[in-house]
C-alpha cells in the first residue's frame, strides 16, 4: 500500500558527510511523521532521528549535533543530512514512514524501506 525506498548510502571516511533520502509512495493519504532507524551486524535496530509533519524532530543522543533530519512532504521524502561521521555509524539505515492511506484514512500504519548501507572508514 506504501512504499519507501532509501537512497545515497556509501563507503565514506571518517570525519565525511553523507546525505540519505527516503520516498515514500503508493496509497498515502497522510504521513504523519517519516524518521530512520539503523542496524548494525549483531545488534538491535536503533532510533536514528524522527520528524513529524508538524516538523518536530527527535534525534538520538548518539548522532545529536551530527545528523539533521529534514522533510519535503509534498514529494513525501525526507533526509538525513550525516555530518562527522565516525566509524561506529556504520550500519544499514533504513527509513520508515507512519501513515494513513487512502483505502483507509483514519488508521496509520508503519512502513519500513529495504535499507541502505552505510560504511564509514577509520
């Protein structure tokens, strides 16, 4: 019903930048918040950063300072602009969309992208 695909993921130095996209698509009749997650091998997938369509945002302590998350939500997409990166935000970020949809407009549900790599090099 939604779909979310995540873009711009790489290999990049420490100290680099990398910018990450995600679109949502399909039967969307309102998003109301659009974040990412991330998850490296072994471990749990982690809260990355989170804005809702009244544009608060939340960010994890982790990558406060670091990461901006930002949103077009006429193109239902948003961003994560990683700054400093450092080598333990190496993961697979994925994008998740929370959202109602035109079959059904008064529920919203979770969607999650496929993931993107993300390799930051010491």
């Amino acid at each position: 019903q939604v779909q979310v695909v995540e873009s711009g993921g790489g290999l990049v130095q420490a100290g680099g930048s990398l910018r990450l996209s995600c679109a949502a698509s399909g039967s969307i009749f309102s998003i109301k918040s659009m974040g990412w997650h991330r998850q490296a091998p072994g471990k749990q997938r982690d809260f990355v950063a989170r804005i809702t369509s009244t544009d608060i945002t939340n960010y994890a302590d982790s990558v406060k300072g670091r990461f901006t998350i930002s949103r077009d939500y006429a193109k239902n997409t948003v961003y994560l602009q990683m700054n400093s990166l450092k080598p333990e935000d190496t993961a697979v970020y994925y994008c998740n969309a929370v959202s109602t949809t035109t079959n059904n407009p008064t529920t919203a549900n979770s969607y999650w992208g496929q993931g993107t790599q993300v390799t930051v090099s010491s």
